[in-house]
C-alpha cells in the first residue's frame, strides 16, 4: 500500500471546510429537532464556501488569520522555478 501523505499542522485551507461540514452537521440536526428554517445557515455556509473557492478568502478565514492561524504555504516562489 502507498504511503498516505500526512498533514503538515492545521492551516486556513484545512480549518475552513472542516469548520463549514460541522455547521451544515449542525443545523441540519437542528432542522430535524426544532424548525426547517435552520436550513438558511446551511444555505448561508454552502454560499461562503463557493466564495472561498473563488475569492481565495471568506469571512471566516479573515477571523482565523486575525488569530494566527497560518495560511498553506505550498506556492512556490519566482526566484526558486528553474528556467532548463
């Protein structure tokens, strides 16, 4: 079996769409207990997520930086591509 790769230390990229599953989790348990209207927040999530693929940013992620999580540093810089 190949070896699976392993996490690097928790990071923006990895925080936001963990953090999003265990709200939709949230509130569609709150949607089966108290009321369908819960199911607005599982709306207003799916939309932030689609704005984070495309911006690159979403309000929780500012929040998360703003406390010092770190963002995923997996770009490579301009000086380090080798021009062969």
């Amino acid at each position: 079996m190949k070896n699976l790769p392993r996490h690097q230390g928790w990071n923006v990229e990895r925080v936001v769409p963990l953090m999003a599953g265990v709200v939709v989790l949230l509130s569609v348990a709150l949607t089966v207990a108290f009321t369908p209207w819960w199911l607005l927040l599982t709306g207003f999530v799916g939309a932030n997520l689609i704005f984070y693929s495309v911006a690159g940013w979403c309000p929780a992620s500012l929040i998360m930086e703003k406390i010092g999580l770190e963002r995923a540093s997996c770009r490579i810089p301009l000086d380090a591509k080798q021009t062969t």
